[in-house]
C-alpha cells in the first residue's frame, strides 16, 4: 500500500505520509488585476487594416509568421520582440492604410503590404491524377516555407482560403513551378490614422500605450488623450512618449534614441512593455535594458541631474550595462495637492492599481445589485480593505490599516462616498551613508 501524500486544507489526514503545500510568495493576489496588457499602433507589411490586433506573449512566439507575416526572428519583427520583452498581451494597430493586396492568376493575397509580394503559387500534378479527371496539389510558399498544401484538387472552385491568401473561383488549374504573386503595396501612414486608432482603443483596457513617432503634434495627441482618459473617464494607463514633456504623471517621455541617430524613437516599444509589465510592487530604476538596439548613453553627469528634473526616463551606462536611470514620468509641478511622489511611476502604479481595482469590483459586485444601506457599505468597506491589505502583503503599499477606510452615504440615496488614505511603498535609489573611522 502507498503512503498517504499529496495537499491538505486541515491536518485531518488519517494515512502516514508527507502532505506538502505549495504556496507562491510576494506575488500580486488573485484580488489583484494582473498588468502587462500594452498596445502600440505601427507601420507593417502585412496584417489587416484599421483593425485592432491583441496578441499573446506566447502565441507571438509560436505564430508571428501567421500574423505579422514574418517568423519570430525576422528584422521586421523586431519591434514587437521590443515591447513582449516585458509585455504579456499586446494591442496593436496597423497605422500605414490603403495598400494593395499581392495577386497572381490564383489566389490574392490575404492583406495589403509589400510581405504579399514574397509568396507564390506551385502547383503539381497529383500522383492519382488521370488523363480524363486531372488532379493537383496547390502549394502556397512565403519565401521558401512552405505555408499551406491541398491535395487532389480537380477545380479551383475546390480550393479553400488558408492563412496568407483567398484563392480565385474563376480559370482552370495548370501544372506552374512557381507563380509568384505581384504588386503588393504598403499604403501610407496618415496623421488621422493615429486617431483612428486613439478612437478604438477607448473600448480597450490596458496599462501602458506606445506613441512610436518623433512628431511633436502626435506625441500631444496621444498626451492628452491619455489625460483624458485618465481625468475624465477614469481609465487609469501611462502614455509613452518620445521626447514629450506633458508634465503630467500618465505621460512618460523617453529621451534617448539609438546610436547613430539623433531622433529615432526606436526605444518606445521596449519601455512600453516596461512601464505595462512592471509588477505593481516594483520599480524599473536600475532595470538592465535587455532588447536588441544599440542605446546612445552619450550624457554626461550633470546631463542625467537635469534629464531627471525635468522629468525623462532615461538610459544610461553603468559598469558596461544599459540600465534605466530612475522610473519617472513627466510630473514636476509639485502642488500641495500632489508631491513629487506623483513623479515615480511605482507610485503611479499604485495608485492606477487602486483606482482600476476597485472600479471594476464595483461595477461588478455593487451597481445596480447591493443596497446602499448600513450592510451594503460594510461589505463595500470590507472588500477595499482586503484589496489594499493585498497590496500590503506584497509591499506595494505601507502602514495600512483598515482605519484608513471609510464609507458613507454620499448626497443621495444612490450615492456612495469613499475616503481612503494609503502610502505607496517606493524602491530604494539613494544611499546616504556616513562611515566613522576611529
């Protein structure tokens, strides 16, 4: 006979054995909302027009051919290999509209763009084919891969759609080595396609969005969208910008570029991924950069004193490593109301991690179904305090304690009124240290 094992709940076992728990340690709960949802709008050679793409991390790695057109590898590719560096999910957008679909006399490509122009039709005689009822199989390559093969075809009417391309209904099949298909187009990137975009992502949820562009007039669409969203609708994500000082605590504003340019803005997928994917408990300060550009970190001390007072995220280069000066966003006016707190994107983390949280368990557990009665206000009050005692768990957020809470009934009956008072948790970036030497 086995020995007892496996988990238990309470020591009630009755068998001998080794009953083991495994409990994972300082990790966002289950009663917290999971970050790494980014979403980004780029130029692309293929993928379909005006429409939003959300990939996962995972199905990016085992599919990219079949999406973006190219395997995981290829250069085109690199950057969405930028922000999944740190991004889980990500939505994103083809900016450049009005190409043209590839085509030959067989098929037409599956979307618009330039990556149409590299696949090609074969077609060979099937090995049951007859003299009186000829058969064929229909081979569709991108490049030298083979994508997609249908045997014994007797009539084009009998092929079916596959990933990279719609085969025509109309002509007869003929034995062909390779027919490529022709006259892809790109299509152009117009300023009212980042609009565009901006419109279908309010349905969205996520917590960071990339601005790829060194246009200044883009770069204040996107900020103030952001601050819309942000101020207005209650829609809490940062906004990453190239070279955009908003002084606004949802926009960040990254300062380098790569060497050898002087205003690409090639690193905003990467810290897009970064400001998305970094755990509500920790800081991107110091964070090794680990994608694939070559980073210009040509600033010198008093260079990085003022790229961090006036408010950028930087990089700079520290025992041969490119690291992230310090996690920042553009806020600098410092009110009474708002201290440079406001300016760490950990705190910011925080704070959206709150505001979001307990928007949707409200929307989902209160509207239109609990009372606003003494009980129902209890069960609100006790449901925010054990979200925040979560992120206590986890520290990300310090000195709670459930009398930092309080709900009341607000002007009307349908009202309800919640004061809370918590202190986000920072990482360590300064050391001060005094040595005696006796």
């Amino acid at each position: 006979m086995a020995l007892g094992g496996g988990t238990f709940l309470t020591q009630n076992k009755i068998l001998p054995g080794a009953y083991i728990n495994f409990i994972s340690v300082a990790n966002a709960s289950a009663t917290l909302s999971d970050r790494g949802i980014a979403t980004i709008p780029l130029e692309m050679n293929w993928g379909p027009e005006g429409e939003v793409i959300t990939v996962e991390l995972g199905e990016f790695q085992k599919n990219s051919q079949k999406i973006f057109g190219y395997a995981y590898t290829a250069d085109e590719l690199k950057p969405m290999r930028e922000i999944f560096k740190h991004a889980q999910t990500v939505h994103f957008f083809r900016l450049n509209s009005s190409g043209a679909k590839a085509a030959c006399t067989y098929a037409t490509a599956k979307y618009p763009g330039t990556r149409g122009n590299d696949l090609r039709i074969v077609i060979e005689e099937n090995e049951n084919s007859q003299p009186e009822s000829k058969l064929y199989d229909v081979s569709t390559f991108l490049g030298t891969v083979q994508v997609d093969q249908q045997k014994a075809i007797s009539k084009m009417t009998d092929l079916k759609p596959n990933d990279y391309v719609d085969f025509k209904t109309e002509g007869s099949l003929a034995v062909t080595a390779s027919t490529p298909l022709t006259s892809g187009t790109n299509g152009s990137v117009e300023d009212a396609a980042y609009q565009t975009y901006l419109d279908k992502m309010e349905a969205y949820t996520f917590n960071a969005m990339g601005c790829p562009t060194n246009k200044s007039t883009i770069a204040e669409l996107f900020s103030a969208f952001c601050k819309r969203m942000r101020d207005d609708v209650g829609k809490k994500f940062q906004v990453v910008c190239f070279r955009k000082l908003a002084d606004y605590e949802g926009t960040v504003s990254v300062k380098n570029t790569i060497v050898g340019e002087t205003d690409d803005p090639a690193l905003i997928p990467w810290a897009t991924g970064v400001i998305a994917g970094t755990a509500v408990n920790k800081s991107a300060t110091n964070m090794d950069y680990d994608g694939e550009y070559q980073i210009d970190t040509d600033y010198t001390q008093s260079e990085l004193e003022a790229g961090i007072l006036e408010g950028s995220f930087m990089f700079h280069l520290v025992d041969e490593k490119v690291v992230v000066l310090e996690d920042i966003n553009t806020f600098i006016s410092v009110t009474d109301e708002k201290s440079g707190d406001f300016s760490s994107n950990q705190t910011i983390r925080v704070l959206d991690q709150i505001a979001n949280d307990i928007a949707v368990l409200f929307g989902k557990k209160y509207l239109g179904k609990v009372p606003n009665d003494a009980s129902g206000r209890i069960s609100l009050w006790n449901d925010i305090v054990k979200h925040h005692q979560e992120l206590q768990n986890i520290r990300a957020i310090e000195n709670f304690s459930s009398d930092n809470v309080t709900v009341a009934q607000g002007d009307t009956k349908k009202a309800v009124v919640v004061t809370d008072y918590v202190t986000p948790v920072n990482a360590m970036a300064q050391l001060y240290m005094t040595v005696y030497v006796q």
